[in-house]
C-alpha cells in the first residue's frame, strides 16, 4: 500500500492525502460502531433513541455508561458494546496513525549511500 524502502520518499502531498483517506476509512467505521451501538441498545436495552445515541457515543469514546439498563439482555449487550468498543477505538487510532507511523520508519530507515572502507 505504501512505499518500501528501497522507494524514495512520498511526497507530502501524497502524504496528506493518505492521511486524509486513512481519516475518512476510520471516521466511517466509528459511524458503523456508534450505529451497532445505537441500535442494541434501542432494540436490546429498550432505551429511547436519544439515550441510545447518548450511551454508545459515551461508551465508544471511553467515557462509560451513562442510562441505567433494567434488563438482563441490555445489561450483556452492554457489556459486549464495551469490550467491541476499545477495540474498535484502539483499531481506529491505529488505523488513523498508519500513514505517520510509516513515514517515520521510512524516513529513519532510508538507505544511504555506502562509503567505501579505508
């Protein structure tokens, strides 16, 4: 996907715009996750629209639980929705900081040329 390192350099405008698209891939897939959460816990934990768009963006962004769940059904889901959540928010930084991380183990990692020995 991106360059080796027998491959000069990006460009930092081919740079941006891996950032950028890397932005948009991980953008989409928290939307993906808030929506999974919003609709368990509408369907599973029966809590009204707005308290479920309230709880699943507190749980996907790590704050925690904020409606009280009655039901066994909402309180695993709950549960589940939490674990799949740091995953997704460790998946999405990780996924976010490819193109950074690369250009840096590229740069650092760019061969030179070889002196000859005396």
């Amino acid at each position: 996907m991106f360059e080796n390192k027998n491959e000069p350099l990006a460009p930092k405008i081919v740079f941006y715009g891996r950032l950028m698209r890397m932005a948009m891939f991980a953008g989409i897939a928290v939307l993906i996750c808030l929506i999974i959460g919003i609709l368990g816990y509408h369907y599973i934990a029966h809590l009204i629209w707005i308290d479920s768009l309230h709880n699943a963006s507190m749980i996907l962004s790590g704050m925690g639980p904020v409606a009280n769940i009655d039901n066994v059904s909402g309180k695993l889901f709950s549960s589940f929705y939490a674990l799949f959540s740091g995953v997704a928010f460790i998946t999405n930084i990780g996924i976010f900081l490819s193109p950074a991380i690369h250009r840096f183990l590229h740069k650092i990692h760019l061969e030179t040329p070889e002196t000859p020995n005396e």
